[in-house]
C-alpha cells in the first residue's frame, strides 16, 4: 500500500495550524525560559539534542553517567522521548511542507525507501502493527527511530493518532530503558572498579552485542532490497515508495 493510496495523516488546515503553533509555540517558550532561568543547562541542552540526532541516538542517557554532564540518565531518558513524539508530530503534521524542501525531500524519500525494506525484512510488524512500531522505535540501532516509525505507520495505513502514540510510546520506553541499563552500569562499574579486566571483558561483549545488532539489521534491509528488486517486476505489492500528498 503506497502512500498516496491511503493517506492516514490527510488533515485540515486548522488542525494543522493548531498542532504546529503548539509545538513551534513550546519549544520556542521553553527555550527563552531556560535560557533566562537555566542559561547553562539549556546550553548544554542545545548540544545534547542535536548529538541524540546526528550521533549518539538512543544511548544519549549513557552521557548523563558522565560528571561534566549536567543531565542524569534519566532526565536525557526523558529528553529522547519527548524528541521522539516531537520529530512524530512534526512528521505527521508538516510532512507535505517537507517534501517541497529539495534536501529534506531527498532524506525522506530515503526513511520511506527504508520503511518499504523494513517491511519486507520483518513482516509481522504488518501483523503487530502498533506494539511493532514501538518496538522499531525503541530498538537502539542506526536507521530505526521516529522518523522511520512514522513512515512505517503510513505505510500501514494506521491513523495519525496511532501512530503518534506508538512513536512516543517507543521514545519513552526506549529513552528510559536506556537509562536504566546506564544507571545500573554505572553501579556495576563502580563495583568491579578494581577489576579492570572484566570490566573489559563486559564492555567487550556489549559492544559485540551492539555491533551485532546492526549488522543483522543491514542485512535483514540488504536482503529485503534484493527480494523488492526481484519480486517488484511481477507485480509484488511492496511498491516504489511515492511522495505523500496530505493536501
């Protein structure tokens, strides 16, 4: 199912000047706020998000183990999840804007590609729908996240509102349980600080564990091309990804 066939964030224009002008409203509020009452924080703040974007992803709560940070884990848990329902809303609600920008154009034109190949490599998140969305977004690897959720829940021709909760869902359980796994290695560390080689040993396998995550994750989306590639001249439901229309 295309996009354009069924379209689930098709919204009126007062609904959508109303959902933006909140976003674009507290954001902008929160920010001379903190900038007047939390100068250093928010600072520090305008840092961390954008390295939660372009960088660190999910594991921006394991920088709040760090003393210089100013954040605990799960503060930034909660940063991420607000991220999430955020970057959901803008998606859903400013999506046809978008798509006339030629650079963003270009980057969704790829997070929808990606959302067909996801959909291909892992079918029963058709079946699961939303509890699959959420777990897509809350699966700490390179390509899942927001983004890719809310093109998935297009794709699945789930409601707006669904899919804005499963994204934000995803965000908070993702950010928090990501904390977690912080504050209790940061405990374990503190513990067997003077066992430096199973300390490296641990973090050793952790990081395998991570490096493994991602490989099975491209290789699933590698196959998955393949089989889109193959299947599509047969007339294969998984179609070319198409731009949205939401006027």
């Amino acid at each position: 199912m295309s996009l354009q066939s069924h379209n689930p964030f098709a919204v009126t224009w007062r609904e959508r000047a109303f959902v933006l002008g909140l976003i674009y409203g507290s954001i902008l509020a929160a920010l001379i706020l903190g900038l007047i009452f939390a100068h250093e924080r928010t600072h520090e703040l305008l840092v961390l998000v954008p390295s939660s974007f372009f960088l660190a992803g999910k594991f921006l709560p394991l920088l709040g183990l760090h003393p210089d940070i100013g954040f605990s884990p799960w503060e930034l848990g909660i940063v991420i999840g607000i991220m999430d329902t955020c970057t959901a809303l803008l998606i859903v609600y400013s999506l046809a804007l978008f798509y006339r920008i030629p650079p963003l154009a270009r980057l969704l034109g790829k997070a929808n590609t990606n959302a067909h190949l996801v959909l291909n490599a892992y079918p029963r998140i058709r079946k699961f729908a939303i509890a699959g969305i959420v777990m897509f977004v809350l699966f700490p690897v390179a390509g899942t996240g927001a983004i890719g959720g809310s093109f998935i829940g297009a794709l699945l021709g789930l409601h707006r509102l669904r899919v804005i909760l499963a994204v934000a869902a995803g965000g908070f359980i993702g950010g928090l349980g990501m904390a977690l796994i912080g504050v209790t290695s940061g405990d374990a560390i503190e513990r067997y600080r003077g066992h430096p080689a199973l300390l490296a040993i641990v973090i050793g396998a952790v990081l395998v564990a991570i490096w493994g995550m991602n490989q099975a994750y491209r290789k699933a989306l590698a196959q998955a091309e393949t089989n889109c590639a193959t299947e599509s001249p047969r007339g294969n439901d998984v179609k070319p990804p198409e731009t949205p229309t939401l006027d």
